[in-house]
C-alpha cells in the first residue's frame, strides 16, 4: 500500500497544478456551452417530428444530458499521448528510468490529477446549459455509480492513450493515430451521437469495441440509470482495462529495450 | 523633372508583386523543411484524410437515420464539409502562424519578424506550415467531388470559394490571436474562436435562425467559412460572390489593422538571438 502513497502525491500536485491556470482552464471549459448550443439546435429537428418525442429510448432531455457527459468527459482529456511519445522521441523517458517510481504509474496519476478539475469545471458549465435548455438532470440517485464509471473510462483512456504514445518507439509520427482514436471515440465511443440511434449492426460492433465504454456507458448510465446496466458496464471496462494493461505493459517493455542513450 | 512613361507599371503593383514573390519564396522553403521528414509529412496527410472521413461519418448516420434538416441532405454537407476543411486546410498549410499568434506575441518571438525589412504580419503568418493542412485540403476537395455537385464551373467555383473563404477564416484567426496584445495570452480565447468558426461553418447554416444566423456573418463569421461559398459553388450568382468577397475583404482589413493598433503595444522580448 506505501508503494501507492508517491503516485497519490504526484495525483495531489498535478491537481493542485491544474489550477495555476484558471483562464485557460476556464477558456477549455466553457467551449462546452457552445457546443451543447448546436447540438440542442440540431436534435430538437429529429425530436420534433415524432408524436411520441422518443427515439431509440431517450427524448430530447435524455439525448441533450447524455451529449454534456460524453462532452465533458471528451473536452477533459489532457495531452497524455503527446506527452508520452515526446518523452519517448526526445530520450526524457531514458532519464525517468532511474527514478524511484515507474513511468506508467507516474503518467496515469499526473494525467488523472489533470483530468479532475477539467472536467468538474465542464461538467459544472455543460451542466447549467444542458438544464437551461432542456430543464433538470436525470435521477441524482444514480450520479455515484456515473462517477465509477466516469473513473473507470479514465482509466481506460489511458491504457489507449498510452499504448498510442508507445507507438513513438517504433514509429516516427503519432498524431495521425491520435486523430484516428480521438474520431473513433467521437463516432463509435457514441460522443457525437448515442449508438441507439446507430443502424443494428454498427451499433453491435461499436458495443464491442472499448471507445464505447469510455464515453457511451458512462453517459447512458447517467439518463438511465440501473444496477443491471452499471454490472454490464463494469465488466466491459474491467475486461478492457484489464487486457490493455498487459499489453500496455508488454510494449513498454519492448519499447525500453528499443531505447537507445546517447550521452547524458 | 519626370519623364511621363505610359508603359511604366505602378508602383503599388510592384510592390504587390514583391511581395508576392517573397511570399513565394517563404513557402518554398517551408515546403522544402516539410520535406525534410518526408515520412511524417505523409503520415501527417494521410493521418488528416483518415480523420475528416471518420468524423464524417457522423453525418452519413445521421442522415441515414433522420434524412434532411430543413431541407440540407448529405449531399449538402459533403459539400459544406469540402469548402470547409479545404480553407481550413489552406490556411494551415500556407498561414500557420496564425494559429500561433498569441503565443509569438506573448513571448516576445515578434522581434525576429520586426527585425527584418518585410511586411511583419504576413511574413510571421506564413513562416509555419501545418502538413496536416494538406491533408485537411485534399480532403476537402474528395468531398466536393462525393457531393453530387461536381462539374468543371463548379471546381473553378469551389476553388474561388475555398480561397476566399481561407482568406476569412486566417483574418478571424489573426484578429483573436492579437487580442493577446491587450489581454495577456489571448490562446485560450483564441481557442474557443477557432472551435466556435470550425463547429459552426460544419453544421447546416438552415439550423441557426434570427439572431444566432446574425452572430455567424458577424462576429464568428462561420458562414463565411462553409455556408456561403457552399452556396456560391452550388451555382453562381453575383450575390453570393459579392457577399463572400466583400466579406473576406473586411476581415481581412480589420485584422491587419487590429494587427498593427496592437502592435503599438508590443513589447520586446529581446528574442532575436533565438531565432536566428
């Protein structure tokens, strides 16, 4: 357990550290009234022109409070691939490997303590725009299970994220895969737009795929809140994390032996 | 005393053509620095291309499923979606400075540019090149072919609009990004901007009614950007046109001037040894 105590401090000063800059946190932040704005425009289109205001299962409510979590989950990821392939590109990774703390663990509590602030600050801001434009949020009973949820897409974001940032190892340009993983989380993570609105068979491929567990599972937890939908999510994320932690762990152990020091 | 010469070119032409060649030449050598690591200049296209399509499929769903907004249908975004990452790709391949401003302004990087005998605001502006712009262009361009709207008028048409719609998109960035003149580090704000002009120009103009269709011809002039030269490639008329040039020309205008009113303001950092 002491082992954990130095990356709970490293938690502790990057969230401390996330606040230095209140402007730019604040400027990051507020982007999400706008963008609930025209996505309030654009779904009131579909929602009106059904007798029942439901599609798929959710009304206009549903869709909007759903799109401010996907969001605020989305717009409060920090530079952790960018981060990690320069550190991989510019030889730093070499200098942190004598230090008493390992690289990944280092990494997920600097990029948590990040996250944190970011995305209460959108969640707060979404949330008082969302509630002006459709009115009140959906069963505060079920928020504690949405922030395991919302914790566990951390998690698993980064197992992604770090696994893309590895790539710098082996290749010499990453961003084109983060573009690729950020639009796949935009599309098949449900970020956009809920997969129930998606045709059967993409909505089947895309609940197999982990984007899904990141941004739909938590946000559709939310407007629906059930114990049977949080145990489903739950083991997806597990599984996920689970089987990316091991090969996240494999690559970066290739990766260091890859890893060549000139000088010092 | 003069001699009058009715051959002699104005001196206001030379100079354009001056700096046109110097512009030019600028862009060569960004080219040239691109090509540098060709790899990751590929990489960074392809990667682009990659992007916009998966983004784009977005659209293809939704319209799958709900068919057309107010009379837009996805032949209509593939072409809203091509004028637009296409300008945006321009501006960042050719101009991508002006994604930079605030932070050359805030520190102090202007004294390279002020140092030098060229005009400060283009020169800084076009001495970055973005590679994935290109991609975001070529992008645009298959889209405007996937439109349903592709004739041969139509492609001088689009590449008109494209070009005038890059000029309106790389005024709006350069009037934000000088704000950092007067606040600080405008990069913050300058950033919503830029997410505010792209969400904006993407979605259909047909969305936005009354005061909301006002903000975007004026203050984040997105219409400028998808709507209206969208609207000018569908078929030509002098309306549009007019809107779009004299459009662009006024952003244009009121950023070299914001440009130079907060460059009054600037205050060096004594960074020419860095960059030289």
């Amino acid at each position: 357990m002491r082992k954990f105590t130095k990356y709970w401090a490293i938690f502790k000063i990057q969230l401390i550290n996330s606040l230095a800059y209140p402007a730019e946190l604040f400027w990051r932040s507020i982007i999400v009234v706008l963008f609930l704005w025209v996505f309030a425009q654009l779904w009131k289109l579909p929602f009106a022109g059904t007798e029942s205001g439901v599609i798929a299962g959710l009304t206009y409510a549903d869709t909007l409070w759903y799109l401010m979590l996907t969001e605020a989950i989305e717009l409060s990821r920090t530079r952790l691939i960018r981060n990690i392939s320069e550190a991989v590109k510019d030889g730093s990774v070499a200098y942190l490997l004598n230090k008493p703390y390992d690289f990944l663990l280092y990494q997920l509590s600097t990029s948590l303590g990040e996250t944190f602030f970011r995305w209460l600050l959108t969640t707060l801001l979404g949330g008082a725009m969302a509630w002006l434009l459709v009115g009140p949020p959906p069963d505060p009973r079920g928020w504690p299970l949405v922030l395991v949820a919302i914790l566990g897409s951390w998690v698993l974001n980064f197992c992604m994220s770090a696994l893309i940032g590895l790539l710098a190892f082996v290749t010499e340009e990453v961003a084109p895969f983060e573009w690729v993983y950020q639009k796949m989380i935009f599309i098949l993570g449900g970020m956009l737009i809920p997969l129930d609105f998606f045709p059967a068979w993409l909505q089947n491929l895309a609940r197999c795929l982990p984007f899904a567990y990141q941004t739909y599972g938590p946000a559709r937890l939310f407007v629906d809140p059930s114990l049977e939908r949080f145990a489903a999510l739950m083991l997806g994320q597990f599984t996920w994390i689970a089987g990316l932690s091991l090969l996240l762990a494999l690559a970066y152990n290739r990766g260091l032996r890859r890893l060549a020091i000139n000088g010092g | 005393m003069n001699e009058y010469h009715p051959t002699r070119t104005p001196a206001w032409i030379l100079l354009i053509m001056r700096e046109l060649k110097f512009l030019l030449a600028v862009w060569k050598t960004n080219i040239a620095s691109a090509m540098e690591y060709r790899a990751a200049f590929i990489a960074q296209m392809l990667g682009m291309i990659l992007n916009n399509a998966v983004y784009f499929i977005f659209w293809v769903i939704f319209f799958d499923r709900f068919r057309d907004v107010r009379g837009w249908e996805l032949s209509d975004m593939f072409l809203v979606f091509g004028v637009a990452a296409s300008a945006f790709g321009l501006a960042a391949f050719l101009f991508g400075n002006a994604f930079y401003l605030s932070e050359i302004i805030a520190r102090g990087r202007l004294d390279y540019y002020l140092s030098l005998p060229r005009p400060i605001l283009l020169h800084t502006v076009a001495s970055r090149s973005i590679s994935s712009g290109l991609g975001d262009f070529t992008y645009g361009i298959l889209s405007y072919l996937a439109s349903g709207y592709c004739t041969w008028d139509g492609f001088g048409r689009f590449l008109c609009g494209v070009v005038l719609a890059c000029m309106a998109f790389t005024s709006f960035m350069i009037i934000v990004h000088s704000l950092t003149f007067w606040l600080g580090n405008a990069a913050g704000f300058a950033g919503l901007a830029l997410n505010a002009m792209v969400t904006f120009a993407l979605y259909p103009v047909t969305l936005f009614e009354g005061f909301s269709k006002l903000i975007l011809f004026t203050i984040v002039p997105a219409a400028l950007m998808g709507a209206l030269p969208a609207e000018f490639v569908r078929a030509f008329s002098w309306g549009a046109l007019g809107k779009l040039f004299l459009g662009a020309l006024l952003l244009l205008g009121l950023a070299v001037l914001v440009f130079h009113r907060g460059l009054r303001r600037y205050e060096s950092g004594s960074a020419i040894q860095v960059e030289v």
